[in-house]
C-alpha cells in the first residue's frame, strides 16, 4: 500500500499546486469575450463584459484584437482545465475518507 | 519513500547491471529526475516498474529471478509467455528493444534468464542514458532529453486519449530540465517521420499543457514557430 499511498498523497499536492497555479494565472487574464459588429461597410471590435446583471461592450477599434482574443482563448482553456482539477481533488479528497475510515 | 523499488534498485546495481547498459525506465525513471535534476513533480506513476536491457545482452551469467526472490519477487508469466515479476506493491517488466520486423512476443535473453518483451523506440532510450545516484545505490536512466522526446514521439502513436495525455504532459514536464541545445541536436538526428509526431505532440502541447508554455517557449515551441 506505501507506493499507492505515496502516489495519491503527491497526486493531491500536484492537483492543489496546479490549482493554485491556475487561479494565479487566470486572475492575470482579461474577462469577458470579443464582439465583432458589422456596421455599413466596415468591421468594429468590442470587449463584452457581464457586469452583474448587465453586459458591457467596450469599443476596441476596428483593427482585429488578435492578442486578447488569444489571452481570452487561454481563459476559456484554462478555466476548462480548472474544473477537471477540481474534479480530480474531489475524487482524491473522496478516497482520502473512505481511507481514513477503513 | 518507495522502499521496495529502492530494494529492487540495490540488488540490480549488485548485479552490475546498471554497468552492462539496463536502464529504469518509464514513470520511475521520472521519479529520478524529480528527485536528483529538479524535475518538477508529476505524481501519475504506474504500479509497474521497467527495466529495459541491451539487445543482444552481453552481460555476465546472472541468476536475476534468485536475487529479486531475496526481496519477495516472485516470477510470474504473462499470457503471451513473457516473465515479469509480482510483489504485492510493485510489479517488475523486463523490456528490450524490438528491431525490424518484430511481430513476437518475448526474447530470451538467457544469462538473466529472463524473457523480455520487445518494444518499438527502444533504442533511443538505450544509447542515451546516465547514471544517477539514488540514495546510495547507482540507477541507469535515460537522458531526461531522450526520454521527452520519447514521450513526445510515442504519445502519437497511442490509441488511449488518457495515455496520450499522460505521455505529452510527462513529455513536456521533463523539457523543463532539459537544456534546448541539448534537445535540439538530438531531434535533428530524427528521421523526418519521428520528427512529425514529435512536433505534432508540441503543438497538442500548447493546449493541453497551458501551464507549461514558458518551458515550450524556452525550447522555441509556440504556436507561430
């Protein structure tokens, strides 16, 4: 049992690091998504924001924001990622119980 | 601590075996870096444990199945007739490299008295390699840039998403303490088939492993290069 105990003792302290890792970095990116309007024959970007119950779109410019369309992209990962993390944690924390009762 | 697998390790390095060329392998030899050459942690060990020996081997006679029986290993016969050995914390796989047409399912490799299983990519783990000091006992392992590029290169040819996964992110895990000459002067040396899946496991990379871009980016990895 040590080398399986061992293992899923460092399994939650990697989930917990990566944990902590993600919500560093996710605190790091820009909220919300990018709008592109059509308006007559031109392109407009805005940044739309859920502000409470509102939703706010600020203007970007017409040039495409490529940078925080890649850094709202790896929001979106990451985020992903955070969720299975944390659903591993679960489970950890789960069998660490029915351990800790046997 | 994984005493058993130290035990193991001791009774190889008796045997002189680090010395004829076995090598750990696989997520143990991970754990090695971790603890000697600052490899960040990756926890996902199996409870298998592999040993991969030269081909042909041209050690001296050893009775391998007596010393591991010392520490409570006993022999034990997969389906297709290789031997592996079972403790009730570790189980232990002899593998050797597999070269041309392969197709069978075990090699003898008599003066261990083993019957190895062979497998593909074998040989870039085999003449790559350096030893490491494991808490007093000598251990063989891959250099840590032929075991990413392993991982990298053998992540593609996976049929299992999880195992694929596993794969890219030990891969990606053990560039961190892999210096990019290093890397780089090795990959160049790929045939250009090896060097495709490798590149394609760098660029699943960037997603899978968002965490890790810094170590992509040391290596010259990113989604525009």
């Amino acid at each position: 049992m040590a080398i399986l105990r061992d293992i899923l003792g460092e399994s939650s302290a990697y989930y917990r690091d990566m944990e902590k890792r993600l919500l560093v970095r996710l605190a790091e990116l820009p909220l919300g998504s990018v709008l592109k309007r059509r308006i007559g024959r031109g392109h407009y970007y805005y940044l739309k924001v859920r502000r409470g119950a509102k939703v706010e779109a600020r203007y970007l410019g017409k040039r495409r924001p490529e940078a925080l369309e890649r850094e709202i992209q790896e929001r979106r990962l990451l985020k992903s990622q955070l969720r299975e993390v944390q659903k591993s944690l679960a489970l950890l924390s789960r069998l660490d119980r029915r351990g800790a009762r046997r | 601590m994984e005493d058993i697998l130290h035990r193991v390790l001791k009774a190889l390095d008796e045997e002189g075996l680090w010395d004829r060329g076995v090598e750990l392998i696989g997520s143990w030899s991970y754990l090695m870096y971790q603890r000697h050459l600052g490899a960040p942690v990756y926890p996902f060990r199996t409870l298998d444990a592999d040993f991969l020996v030269p081909w042909p081997y041209r050690g001296e006679t050893r009775n391998l199945a007596a010393k591991l029986a010392e520490i409570g290993f006993r022999p034990a016969s997969e389906p297709n007739g290789a031997i592996y050995f079972q403790h009730p914390e570790l189980k232990i796989e002899f593998l050797v490299p597999e070269r041309g047409k392969g197709g069978q399912d075990f090699r003898v490799v008599p003066s261990l008295g083993l019957k190895a299983v062979p497998l593909r990519f074998m040989d870039m783990l085999l003449n790559d390699s350096i030893l490491i000091e494991n808490a007093g006992v000598r251990v063989r392992v891959p250099h840590p840039a032929a075991y990413a590029l392993h991982k990298l290169l053998i992540a593609q040819r996976r049929a299992k998403k999880e195992k694929k996964l596993k794969d890219i992110e030990q891969g990606v895990h053990t560039l961190a303490i892999v210096e990019p000459s290093d890397l780089a002067s090795r990959l160049v040396e790929f045939p250009a088939g090896w060097k495709g899946l490798v590149m394609r496991s760098l660029r699943e990379a960037w997603d899978l492993c968002p965490l890790e871009r810094d170590v992509l980016a040391k290596h010259g990895f990113t989604p525009q290069n």
